[in-house]
C-alpha cells in the first residue's frame, strides 16, 4: 500500500459494503470519539483533583505556620525539580491551587447542592459518561472538615477556574459561571467576557413566581434563564410603533433575537393560533425549551406594565398547557416583556396566579426616526476618505 493511501477508502475484492456494514463503521468512530472525549475529561479530572488536594494541604496542614512563610516556594522548586517538563508547578500557580480550595472549602453544602441539580439538569451524557469511576477516583479521604472534591469542577479546565475565583466576588456567583462553562463549553476568553459583562446579575434577575409555582430543580433553572431586561438594539422600528410592529422586527431577527433570549429556545410560532370555547386566540411569540422541556409563551407590550397584563398571560399559558403540552412536558411558563414596570405592580398582579410566569422590559429599540439623523455606512466611508484625501494634501503641502 502506498504511503500516503488511506486505508479506510480501500475496499478489497472479498467483501461487499451494504448499509449494515456502514452503520457498523459510523457505530465505530461514534464509539472512538467518545473514548477521546472521555480520556480528555478523564486527564483534565485528575491534574484537577492533584491540584485540589495540593491546594488543600497546604490549608489544612496550615504549612505556612508549620514550615515557613517561604513553604509555597520550596514546593514549588521540589516539583519542578522533579518534574522538569511538567508545566503547573510555578509559585503563582500553587499559590492559585490554595485559593481554590479555600473559595469553596467553607460552602462545601452550596457546592453539593448545585452538583446535584447539575446531575438532573445538564445533559447526562455530559455530566455521567464518566459515571461512578471519576467519583470514587476523586473521592477524598475525608479527615475533619476537608472537603471532598467536586466532580463537576473536572469538566472545567484549570485557567478557567482560576479566572473564576480571581473574578468572581462570591461562591453563588463563581458556581453559576463553572456551571454555565459545563453546560456551553465556553472558551477561557468566552468566559472571561461573560464574566466582565457582568452576565451573572444580569441574568436570571427577573421579577417572576417561579419558586412558589415550578418544582425543583426547574425553578432554579428557568430563573437563571429569564432575564430582567433585553436588549433589542439590534431591531429597526417604525416611530410611534406598535406591538404587531415589534414582533414583525423581531420575527425578522429571530436568529439574534434567540441569542438574546439565551440558550435552549427553539421557536415555534408567532401569532400562535388557539381555539377555546370556539374562540380563537392568537399568542404572540410560542417558543420551547430544550433544557427545561417546556413551553414559553411570550407577549409583548410597547407601554409600562399593567395588571391585567398578568390574567391575560395566565390564559394563555393555562391554555397551553391544556392544548399543546404532551404528559412528557413540565409546565409551560410565561414571560411578559414590557417597555417599563413597577415592581410592586407586578408582584400584587401575581398574586393568587398558580401558573409560573416573569415579567421583564426591553431596551435600546432603534426607531427609523433616529436611524435617518445617523449617517449611513456609505456616508461614513465617504467621509473617510475625503477626510484622508485632504490630509495627503496637506501633506503634500508641508513637503
């Protein structure tokens, strides 16, 4: 066989390929690729776990106090001398290893609470494929209050961790961003942007009911979803513009407005036709939720909430839930985005409500009016370049 012949497209003389042969093959390389992933989390697991009880010795051996101030250094020279082509073992770095433990090591029950939310949340796939081998392999010898190190945290890499715990200012807040890195695979600089984008507050702030009217985990869940404002600067409406207005914007940027919306949302409708009693009603943005396997119904409102926004959206979701949800579905939410509310509003309009729903506002909606005193993309450039033609001229004049 030549060298650079491919052995996989050489068919030999002695058999025949029919499509069982082929789903064979695809069964094969499926099979492959999740032993490389599976290796991967399984290396990434275990320099993590090194790292957590290196960073828990030196906490609960109190080394500084024992040995010397100096201790972290000498650690670091013993390892590196003994390991010369292993890179990990700077002062910096363990130093970052005994933060770590110690950010986490006084809310080891908050910890173990978001892992086991994580286990019925997040895909099993991702978070069991190693299954009970990475638990009893990074299972602790528990002495005192040392704390157990978390499975979950070997499905992030290292340098995200720490961007984590340098970053963030509690452990709520470094466990929603290790969660979401788990759950969407986030790139170091990916997270670090969400991060600085203050994502963590910004999500999930929502005014809704979701504790009283969704059961766990579902609750916890749907609320780190909805948001309390979104962003619609992306959107180009008429001045004075209505509802039907905003959502034909919305429906045209649908893909972004999905983005804004958050990962999970597929859409269905909108005008989403309903028949009760023999009347139709129409829902102004349907969508579902793969995560959360529900229904969303969405309404829009151009004007300060109102209370009886509330009821309607209740009829809607009610009617959902009675029409389209399958016994598989978890109940359907509502959200209302309105151009302003008060919050005292809302919560008195919520009550009494047995159906889980938000309410949240919209912002930065560019009208066409504003768009025509902008210049255009053309206008600038051409500005651009007479701008430079008349400093080359002056240029030329100075020489």
């Amino acid at each position: 066989m030549l060298k650079d012949s491919k052995p996989f497209m050489v068919k030999t003389h002695d058999i025949h390929m029919d499509s069982e042969f082929t789903q064979w093959i695809c069964d094969l390389k499926s099979r492959y690729h999740r032993t490389q992933v599976k290796a991967a989390i399984k290396v990434n697991s275990e320099q993590l776990l090194f790292n957590w009880q290196l960073g828990r010795d030196l906490v609960e051996r109190k080394a500084e106090e024992k040995w010397g101030k100096g201790i972290v250094e000498q650690v670091s020279l013993e390892l590196q001398a003994e390991f010369p082509d292993v890179k990990g073992f700077s002062v910096r770095n363990l130093w970052n290893m005994k933060k770590w433990y110690s950010f986490y090591a006084s809310h080891a029950e908050r910890v173990l609470s978001v892992a086991e939310q994580m286990l019925i949340t997040v895909s099993s796939e991702k978070l069991l494929q190693l299954g009970a081998e990475i638990r009893e392999d990074t299972k602790l010898h528990q002495a005192g209050a040392e704390m157990e190190f978390p499975m979950f945290f070997g499905y992030v890499p290292w340098r995200h961790h720490v961007e984590i715990i340098t970053k963030c200012k509690s452990v709520e807040e470094a466990l929603f961003y290790v969660r979401k890195t788990v759950e969407e695979g986030y790139s170091r600089s990916a997270l670090i942007n969400l991060i600085e984008a203050d994502l963590y507050h910004k999500e999930g702030s929502a005014l809704t009911n979701f504790g009283e009217q969704l059961p766990f985990p579902q609750t916890q869940l749907a609320q780190e979803i909805v948001k309390s404002n979104y962003d619609l600067g992306f959107i180009t409406v008429p001045a004075n513009y209505d509802e039907k207005k905003l959502e034909d914007a919305l429906e045209q940027k649908i893909t972004r407005f999905l983005l804004e919306l958050g990962t999970g949302f597929a859409f269905i409708g909108r005008q989403k036709e309903i028949v009760v009693a023999g009347k139709t009603r129409k829902i102004d943005l349907l969508f579902y939720h793969i995560r959360l396997r529900c229904y969303f119904v969405v309404e829009l409102k151009v004007k300060a909430f109102e209370p009886e926004f509330a009821g309607k959206l209740n009829f809607y979701v009610s009617a959902v839930d009675e029409l389209l949800k399958m016994s598989e579905d978890n109940p359907t939410i509502g959200l209302l985005i309105c151009k302003e509310m008060d919050r005292t509003e809302v919560q008195w309009a919520f009550r009494n409500i047995q159906t889980p729903m938000g309410v949240a506002t919209y912002s930065n909606v560019q009208t066409e009016e504003l768009k025509e005193l902008l210049p255009s993309t053309e206008q600038i450039c051409e500005i651009v370049e007479r701008t430079q033609e008349e400093f080359e001229t002056w240029q030329k004049r100075q020489e």
